[in-house]
C-alpha cells in the first residue's frame, strides 16, 4: 500500500489562511474532524502546518525557552518535571486568561514550516510512513507529489489500517 492510498488530501483538509487567528484555528478545529490545520498563503499555496503543540507552545511561549535548554536528564521523573515546570514559569496564569489572550495571536506565529525530513512521497509505502513516526517524526507527515504538497498523513490513519489488517488476520484463523 502506498501513502497516497491511505493520506487525507488536501482538499479534505482544514486550512486557514496565513492571516488567521488562533481564534479561527479554534473555531475551525471545533468544527472539523482534525486536530492539525494547512496554512496556506494568498495565493492558496502550502505555507505551513498547525499542530496541537504549535497551539500550546504559542499559549505558553516559555516551552521554547524549554526547548532550547540542553536538558541534564533523559529521565522525566516527577521532580523533574516539577523543576521545569516552576523554572520556566510555566502556566502561571488561569487557562481561561491563557486562552482569551491566546484568540489573537497570529496563526502566522504559531504555525511551523516542517523541516524537509517531515515530508514524504506519496509514491512511498505505508511502511515508510511508519518507520518515520516510530523514529520521532512528528505528525503529521506532510506527503508530497512530484514537489507539491497533496496531503498529510496521521499515524491514528496508519495504525487503523495495522488494527484492520490484524482483524482480517484472526478472522481468517
């Protein structure tokens, strides 16, 4: 199987505009059946992907001070989570205060433009796809044919199709 028979393509996804707000990826989000959204330019072209943690990182932007601190412990144990999160004053404020000064902001400023390791061939298998979630790739993975974007690919898509494979399986037993 390969990813273009398993991606939601463009045009069944959510996109806003470069201008939009996060006010209008919450309103898009609550409508649709997605929990990412394509940001597209004027001209309706691919300009970038919001993600749950752009949304969260652009809500309480000290993660990226957290991000870019080289952490001491691969280890996250409850102290040290704690630490972090009093370090770096981490949702000091109520959500509702968060999330009202949040509907402003730009999605232009939250959104992220992946990196060229987060694209895939919509040519490539399905296994290709897997691998690249299960080695840290972040979903979703932005699939491309021949250069320009024409879907994206979630892991919840690629493990429903292993769920309904292992069925397919056991009932043939």
């Amino acid at each position: 199987m390969k990813i273009k028979d398993l991606m939601i393509p463009v045009g069944d996804y959510l996109t806003l505009g470069i201008e939009a707000t996060l006010g209008d990826a919450a309103e898009t989000l609550r409508k649709g059946g997605h929990r990412d959204i394509l940001v597209v330019d004027g001209n309706g072209a691919f300009a970038g992907v919001l993600t749950m943690m752009d949304i969260i990182t652009a809500l309480e932007p000290n993660y990226k001070k957290l991000f870019k601190k080289d952490l001491d412990s691969d280890i996250l144990s409850n102290r040290y989570v704690a630490e972090q999160f009093k370090e770096f004053n981490l949702w000091s404020d109520t959500l509702t205060n968060i999330c009202a000064r949040g509907v402003g902001i730009s999605v232009k400023d939250a959104m992220h433009i992946p990196a060229d390791n987060h694209y895939i061939d919509e040519e490539d298998s399905i296994e290709t796809g897997l691998h690249m979630f299960m080695v840290g790739t972040p979903q979703p993975l932005i699939v491309r044919s021949n250069g320009k974007v024409s879907g994206l690919l979630r892991m919840s898509d690629v493990f429903n199709e292993l769920i309904g494979r292992m069925h397919t399986c056991a009932m043939s037993e």
